[in-house]
C-alpha cells in the first residue's frame, strides 16, 4: 500500500468542496458581495447545513474521538476562538449560533478546513506533520477566519447556487457513492460533486483575507506569527519532494508567490529558519502518526525502531518521538509488553517537561489499563474541570479497579462534566458504562440517549428513550427512580420534535 493512500472516506469530497483546487480558475470577485458579510445566508441555516454534515461525519468509520489529540487541537482553537472575539472577527451572533466543533479525522492526509455552521475538520496527517503550536495555528487560525469572515456563507447564496438542503444532499450523496463498490454509481455522483467543487470553491481575495485575518488572530492569541511562515515553507518543500496528492492542503491552499511574500513581509524576515520541533508536539505528533496507520506491516515497523542502529544518536525530541509511536503501535497490536516496555522508557526522555511527561503519563495509564493494571489511570484526578484525557482515564481506572463509592463518583463528576458540555458525546457514552457499574440502568440508558443527540442521530436516541421507558413500565428498582423517568419523558418529547424537524427537511 502506498505510504499516502486514498481510503475511501467521504471526508476528501467535503475538504474539496470548500477549499479551492490549485488547477481551477478562482471565483470571479466581481460578482462577490463585500468582504466580511455572508449575505444571502442565515447564521441559523448555515448552522443547520453543518449540523447535517457533522451528522453523517461523526459515523464515518474515519471518525477519531481521541481525547488526548482532540484537546490538544482544541486548546489551540479555543485560544484562536478568544483572540478572535476580543478583535471583534467572532461575533457574538456567531459565538452563540455556531457549533465551534473540531472534527478530527483519522487520515494520513494534510489536511484541515472549514466546513458550515463552524465545524473545523481537521486530519491527523496534518498534527502529524506540522512541528509546534505555532505551525498548527497558522492553519487553524486561516481556517478560523474562513468561517468568521463567513466566506462559505458567500459561496453558497450566489446567484445561481443549489438551495443549501441541495448541497447538503449532493454531499451526502457523494459520500454514499464513495463508499459504494459500484464505480459507474460513484462516477456519476463525482460528475454532481464536481460541478460543486466548481461553484463551492474559495477565490483568491478569500484566500487572502483568510491569510490576513488568520495571522492578526493567531499572532494577538500569542502564537509565533513565525509558525505561518515556517508551514508555508514546509508546504512548499514538500510540494517539491512531491506531487502526487499527498500535500492536499497545497491543492486546496495554493501557495502562491505572493502569498509566501506577504506572509515573510509581515515577518519582517530575510530567509526562513525551520521551526524547531517541541519535544511536546513531538509525542503529539507521534500519537497522530500512530493512530492515522492501520497498516500491520507498518505498525510492526514502528515497534521495532527504538532498537535499530541509528537511535542512540538522534536528538532526544526525535528519540521520544519514536518511543512514543512505537509504544502506542504496540498497544495497537496487542504486544502489550513491549507498549509497557517503551511507554516507560519514554520516561527519561520527558524530565523536566511537564507537558510532555503528562502525556508520557496518559499513554503509560492507556498501556497499563489495558493490561488489566488501573492503578495509573485511577490514579488521575477526578475532576469536572480538569483535561478531558486525565478526567477519561481516571474514570477508566475506577471502573476497572471496581468498588461502589469511586464507581458512583466517576458518574458524578462525568454527570456535571456533561452539563456544562452536553455536545460531548463521548463522555455520554462514558457516563453510561459508569451509570452501568453503579447499577442504574435507567440512566445509562439516558446517557446512551444524550451521546446520540450529541451526534444528532435523532432516531438511534429515541430508540434509547423508549428502551428506558419500557424499563420504568416493567417496574423493579428502575421503576422507582421517578426524577430520572420524568426527565426521559421530557427529553424523549424534545427529540421527538427534532426528528420530525430533521424528517421534514428531507
Ligand atoms: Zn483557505
């Protein structure tokens, strides 16, 4: 298999789709509104087109909710988002209507892109390549501005546009068609999908503002403004190396002369130093690469590099780089003794780095609990408001190592987690084994129903109601939590409406 494969996700239609293809003609501008308004198209529709979208990408098998990669990226986003608001880009009509949802994608691709409603998509190939924080937020803060500036607004409402349910069924029907082994199928959906690609592709002026606004954004959120430039460098020299697709980003984000000079002139630099890797985004990266592979020969590989010749002699930040993939393509393989092996060994490399030693610790916990040893992971605080990873294993722990106070604990903290983020619905899914182990099937069932709300499958989460419903009608100790059973009424009610919204807009 190719090192950059095509997989058959639905995501690659979606990326080109909004992104502007290097070969194509740009949008002619003249016929664009003002920079800066998405007139012709609601904050609230451009919101329901994404909810669409985000739908069907939450139950593409591509789909990674790793809790360790997805703070990391949202730490940077959420910080993007802030700077983005005090300079008044993020209105507060778009902080409350938009989603401001990352999205990853377990994809070898580099790749990142906005996508309606504020959803930001973005492909473990691109954390597995860019070398710090700095590099990730230039990409981010550009896609960012993409959706503040609401140029995908202004592409769907021009004149001529199918209606935005149209392009929500044309998306979908090219991502059906992606998946289907019948090639005529699949070729005449990607003629539809192509005439899209044409009519939803951003223009050069886009491009730019894109650029600008993004920099302002990332540099005022305190990110190296050195990171946009040191990307573009990196984008370049690997367009060179390379031309056969696997810079995606490239196609989709012509780098032009004029774009690589302005970014230098707001630098004020002469000649562009590579961006030292941070032996932090070192193990993050690392965590990417191994995550994106599925490939057994290729993970095998990976286990087997800390003993190869050259390890000694590379850089420490390489070194660790290398521990770190190696012990987590172990765990994938199931060699469980050598993840433990290389997870601690790991431990030298990050002293005196608390952020890096905090994810030798998470992956050391991972390693751990699944060789049926909690201690590490139950060993993490058990809190609301601390990191999303520490918060999952602590929990993890717990149930694994059993007893009813830490069990119902864990549902507790979990249980207010959710409230104050009821879009997470991978900590509903958790909460529902927890409410399971503390013996309340009734609200593992609700928690059930909550994580498919969350992904907006409607339909999987009144079937989850009405199961717990059934479980209040046969009595038993179900039947007696009478507060629970009144807010699944309630709640099943609520979806009950939204599915006949989402039927209707069939
Ligand atoms: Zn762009």
């Amino acid at each position: 298999m190719a090192r950059f494969s095509f997989s058959r996700s639905w995501w690659r239609p979606v990326a080109w789709l909004l992104c502007a293809s290097l070969s194509a003609p740009p949008l002619a501008t003249a016929q664009l509104p003002s920079m800066g308004g998405g007139d012709g198209m609601t904050l609230g529709a451009e919101r329901r087109l994404g909810d669409q979208i985000a739908r069907e990408l939450f139950r593409d098998p591509d789909y990674l909710d790793d809790p360790v990669l997805q703070a990391y990226v949202e730490d940077i986003w959420l910080s993007l988002m802030q700077a983005a608001r005090a300079r008044g880009e993020l209105t507060p009509d778009q902080d409350e209507r938009f989603a401001w949802t990352v999205v990853l994608g377990r994809d070898r691709q580099v790749n990142a892109f906005a996508l309606p409603g504020g959803y930001m998509g973005v492909y473990l190939g691109l954390i597995a390549v860019v070398a710090n924080r700095d590099e990730l937020a230039s990409v981010l803060g550009h896609e960012l501005s993409h959706i503040t500036q609401r140029h995908i607004a202004r592409l769907m409402s021009k004149e001529g546009q199918q209606t935005p349910l149209m392009i929500a069924a044309l998306i979908l029907a090219a991502l059906a068609a992606s998946k289907s082994p019948d090639a005529a199928s699949a070729l005449m959906v990607g003629g539809q999908a192509l005439t899209l690609q044409n009519q939803l592709r951003f223009s050069r002026d886009m491009e730019r503002e894109a650029d600008r606004v993004g920099y302002s954004v990332m540099t005022d959120a305190g990110y190296n403004g050195q990171g946009f430039v040191t990307m573009f460098d990196k984008l370049q020299q690997a367009s060179r190396l390379n031309d056969n697709g696997a810079y995606p980003y490239l196609r989709s984000h012509p780098l032009t002369t004029e774009r690589i000079a302005d970014m230098q002139a707001r630098q004020q630099l002469k000649e562009v130093v590579p961006a030292p890797l941070t032996l932090e985004h070192a193990l993050i990266a690392a965590r990417a690469r191994a995550l994106s592979s599925v490939n057994i020969d290729q993970q095998r590989q990976w286990v087997a590099e800390p003993e190869g010749a050259g390890f000694a002699a590379l850089p420490v930040t390489r070194q660790a780089g290398i521990l770190y993939t190696a012990a987590l393509a172990a765990l994938q393989l199931r060699d469980l003794p050598k993840a433990r092996q290389w997870a601690a060994r790991l431990q030298d490399k990050v002293r005196g780095q608390p952020e890096a030693q905090r994810l030798q610790t998470w992956l050391l916990a991972e390693v751990d609990l699944a060789a049926g040893r909690p201690a590490v992971a139950a060993a993490q605080p058990l809190s609301a408001q601390g990191p999303r990873p520490a918060l999952f294993l602590a929990v993890q722990g717990r149930l694994a190592q059993g007893g009813r106070d830490a069990v119902e604990a864990s549902a507790e903290t979990l249980q207010t987690w959710v409230t104050l983020r009821p879009h997470d619905a991978g900590a509903w899914l958790l909460l529902a084994q927890a409410w399971r182990a503390a013996g309340k099937p009734l609200r593992a069932l609700r928690a059930e129903a909550e994580a498919q709300v969350a992904r907006f499958d409607f339909q999987a989460a009144m079937d989850r109601f009405k199961a717990a419903q059934e479980l209040v009608r046969r009595g038993g100790e179900a039947g007696t939590d009478h507060v629970e059973a009144s807010i699944i009424d309630a709640r099943s009610r609520e979806v009950g409406l939204l599915l006949r919204e989402q039927a209707s807009q069939r």
